[in-house]
C-alpha cells in the first residue's frame, strides 16, 4: 500500500533494496538509514523505532490518513504482538476488545409435520 501512495518509498528505496545497494545488517534484515538506532534489541530501541514511525502518535491515534501511511513489518507474530501491545499503550484512551466468530454454533431445530 505504501509503494503505491509514496514515490519515494517506492521508487527509491525499494528499488535500491531490490539492486542490492542498500546494506543489510545481521539476519539480512535492512536497516532505514533515516532511523537512527544502532540496535533493535531491547525496550529503549524498540520505543525509539516506534516513536520514529508514529511520530507525536497520541495526537494523531485516530487520524485514518495517518496511521495509513506508517507500518512497522516484522515477520514473527510474536513481534507482531509485541509492538502492537507497545503501540495501542501509547493511545490516549483506554483499550478496548472486540471479539469475532468464524463459526455459527450449532443448533438443531427439529419440525414437527402433521
């Protein structure tokens, strides 16, 4: 979604990732030249890469557009979680939880014909 809305991103960066000419740090894990972490290890770095991403991201927690045009990717779910534990903590209300069904349960209706 984001290499189709910014130029930049999409022509460029990824791009240069695909040409090999942007460096890959341990794990062949690419790291943004504009994030200024040494490290992903540990709180303190993990807060900083969020509060780059999701810059002053209580004012803008409800802004669609906003949120739109960030993402952090990991792909661990275990990651995942954790991230998103960290970033919904950052929003200025209380959470809330919203819980969805895959199945219908099942229920036997008999009828009766005379």
């Amino acid at each position: 979604m984001r290499a189709h809305h910014d130029y930049e991103f999409s022509n460029n960066f990824l791009l240069r990732v695909r040409d090999g000419d942007v460096p890959a740090i341990s794990n062949d894990m690419i790291k943004d030249s504009r994030f200024d972490g040494n490290s992903l290890e540990g709180e303190e770095s993990i807060t900083r890469l969020i509060e780059f991403t999701f810059p002053d991201l209580s004012r803008h927690a409800y802004d669609v557009d906003y949120m739109m045009d960030r993402a952090l990717i990991t792909p661990l779910n275990e990651d995942v979680n954790k991230l998103n534990k960290k970033i919904i903590q950052s929003f200025p209300r209380e959470e809330v939880t919203y819980y969805s069904f895959d199945s219908v349960p099942y229920v036997a209706i008999f009828y009766h014909i005379s």
